[in-house]
C-alpha cells in the first residue's frame, strides 16, 4: 500500500505543476494578445477573449486546490471548500462549453447568412451574449447548492463534483438534464452548425467561379478563405474540448444508469483531471493556427519565437474578421445584380450591406475591383452609382480618384 502512494504522488506532482504553469501562463498570453492588439478586439474575438478568461479561472480555482489534495490523498478544506470547489469548476466549465456554442452559432450566422448577422454582432449584442453565457452557467453551478442534486468528493477524494454516484432521484434528474443541456444539446447544435458551415462556404465557392471578373473573383475567394479559417480553429478548439469532457460524461452516464458501483476511484478521478485540463490545450492551438495572435505574442515576447514558429505569409496576412466576407458576398450580390434589369433594388441592398462594414488594410481594392477595358458600369447613371456605392465602401480616396477621372473623361449629362 505504501508504494502505491508513493507512484501516485511521484506521478501526480510534476503534472499538477506543469499543469499551473501551463494554464496559468498561456491563458494569460492569450489575454494580454488580445488586450494588447486593437486589431483582434473584434466581436467575435470577444468569445474567444471570454473562453480564455473562464480557463484561466478554472485553472485558478481548481489546478492548487487539487494538487494540495494530492500531496495530503484527502480533501482538506471540509464541506464549504468543497461547495466552492466544485461551485467554480462547474460554473467555468460550463461558461466554456456554451462560449464554443456561442463561438459556433456566430460562425454560422456570418457564413450563411451575413448580412442579417450584422444585426446582432455588434459589440454590444455581443456582450449581452457574453451576459447571458455566465447566466446561464450560474444557474446550473447554484442548483445543488439550493438542493437540486449536491457537491460531495469524488474518486480519490482530491477534487468535488456534483453527486452522479448516488441512486437518487434529484441526483439522476440533475445529472441527466446537466449532461443533456450543457453537453450533448449543444454538441448537436455545433455540428448542425459546422455541416451547414461547410454546404454554404462549398455553394459560394461555386458561385464565385462564375464570375467573370478575376480580381473580384480572387478577393471574393480570399475572404472567404480567412472567414473559414476562423471557423477552423474555432472547431479544433471545438474539438478538443469535446475530446477532453466526453470521458467525463460517459463516467456520469454510467452512474446515471445505476451502474455507479462498477467504477473505480481512477475512473472518476481521471476524467474528471483530464476534463479541467482542457484550459490549456486552447493556448497552444491558437499559437499553432492564429496567425496574428503568434505576431502578438512573438512581438511582446521575443523569446517564444523559438518556439513559435512566424512564416512570411503571417506577416502579410490580414484580419480574420467577419467584416472581410460580408463585405465580399455584399459586393458579390452587387456584382451579380448588374445583368438585372432593375438597378434600383441592388443600390438599396448595397447601401444596407456597406452600413457598417469596416475593412482593414489589404491590397487595393479599387484596382481589383475595377474592370479593365469594360464600359459595362457606364450602361446607365444608376449603374454607375452602384459602382461608385462599392468602391466607396472600401476606399475613400479611391473614389475620390476615381470620380475626378470619370468627370474629366466623360462627363454625366443632368
């Protein structure tokens, strides 16, 4: 027996170690990037902002706790820090599963529907969202403490859950609606949202090959390329995260279903660590895939470029930001409605669409939009105005260039 708790404690101290390390200072990294780059305080970096916060206060509240409880093989800090305990690690949790929901369904709007989405993407909507996320997981952290299930010690008793083991109703009813309204509904919702992802980014693809005008053509494909990007490393963190909790949620299923007694003390311990250890997968992925987060990190600490790796394509990329692809299935609605006999109803939806599309430094956008050698635009006023609608959206001085060229080459008769 005694050398059974020296391999454990042999084993579990050098990982809860790595483990603080680990969290505490990438989840921090994550954070300074985003506080200190402007450019990545866009509204849908708000939820990753927000998943990088509930990490860092999972790691906090759960990471010391349970490597003290290690060192000592018992819970320590009596019924109240268990309440807390488990209080904290179910609240952040759950923040973090509905904030990759969130994460999701924005994903979603702007891909399939982006020009309805910049209704409610703003930063303030954005917020409330955010409001609502920890609302949400407040409510389901306080049930067993009003006595909807409770918080007791689990497996090797260095950590606290909810109680799954015992074969009661208000513990069965809360472990069935937690694990189906925080786990597998959301799940289903993510998924539905990622396969309709990939059908409306495979369908503009199509769209965009047809059209005739190959600088048009190539910022329409570039857009679209660095929206689903986004969409990618959202679904590996996705991913992981899914990976890191659903052995956890088997474990609960299985005392759900009354077969509590076939589970060891490691089999509820372990997942349940491999669970909270989630909070620092997500560091690493965005060091891996987000090109600008890596030129933030690298530049604010210059040892990491060791470790992480910057191409030349990171310095010249743009922003990923919903701004670039509605602005170009905007303009590709606007494009599309030339052949149309009524140019009436494109300059409205062009108008509506430009709003409040605000579009970072890229390659000159009038250069590609421009047709070479096409006097297409020049058909009649409203077409041009529709031109001019476009270019303006874009680039101020573009159009400003570009209006004093038209009036001293051909002007417009009243």
């Amino acid at each position: 027996m005694g050398t059974h708790h020296h391999t454990v404690t042999k084993a579990e101290v050098p990982d809860h170690i790595l483990y603080i390390i680990g969290t505490f200072i990438g989840n921090l990294l994550v954070l300074y990037a985003f506080y200190s780059n402007k450019k990545l305080r866009t509204p849908p970096n708000y939820f990753i902002m927000n998943l990088a916060v509930s990490d860092f206060l999972m790691s906090a509240s759960q990471a010391p706790i349970c490597f003290i409880n290690s060192l000592r093989k018992e819970w320590i800090l009596g019924e109240i820090g268990c309440d807390l305990y488990a209080f904290c690690g179910a609240l952040f949790g759950i923040t973090s599963m509905m904030t990759l929901l969130a994460i999701s369904i924005d994903r979603y709007l702007v891909i399939t529907q982006p020009l309805q989405s910049m209704r409610w993407t703003s930063k303030k909507h954005t917020k409330q969202i955010i409001v609502i996320v920890w609302l949400y997981s407040l409510g389901w952290s306080v049930a067993p403490l009003l006595g909807w299930s409770s918080y007791v010690p689990e497996g090797l008793m260095i950590s606290c859950t909810w109680d799954y083991v015992t074969y009661s109703p208000a513990n069965r009813s809360y472990t069935m609606m937690l694990c189906c309204c925080v786990f597998f509904i959301p799940l289903v919702i993510i998924f539905h949202c990622y396969l309709f992802m990939f059908l409306a980014i495979r369908s503009t693809s199509r769209d965009v090959q047809k059209l005739g005008s190959y600088g048009h053509k190539s910022y329409l494909s570039h857009s679209m390329k660095n929206e689903w990007k986004l969409a990618k490393i959202a679904f590996v963190v996705i991913v992981v995260f899914v990976l890191s909790w659903s052995p956890y949620a088997c474990v609960t299923m299985i005392a759900w279903a009354g077969h509590g007694n076939t589970l060891t003390p490691y089999s509820k311990s372990v997942p349940a660590v491999i669970a909270k250890a989630s909070a620092i997968y997500n560091p690493i992925i965005y060091a891996i895939i987000h090109p600008r987060y890596r030129k933030t990190i690298c530049s604010a600490v210059p040892c990491l470029r060791f470790f992480i790796r910057i191409s030349k394509s990171d310095l010249s990329s743009g922003s990923i930001t919903e701004s670039s692809f509605r602005a170009s299935v905007s303009s590709h609605h606007s494009f599309a409605s030339r052949n149309k006999s009524s140019c009436v109803s494109s300059v409205s939806t062009g108008e509506a669409a430009w709003s409040d599309v605000e579009l970072e430094p890229m390659e000159p956008v009038h250069k590609k939009l421009h047709p070479s050698g096409s006097n297409s635009f020049s058909s009649c006023p409203r077409q041009k105005e529709k031109r001019e609608l476009l270019l303006k959206a874009h680039s101020c001085n573009a159009i400003t260039e570009e209006k004093g060229e038209e009036e001293r080459e051909t002007p417009i008769s009243p």
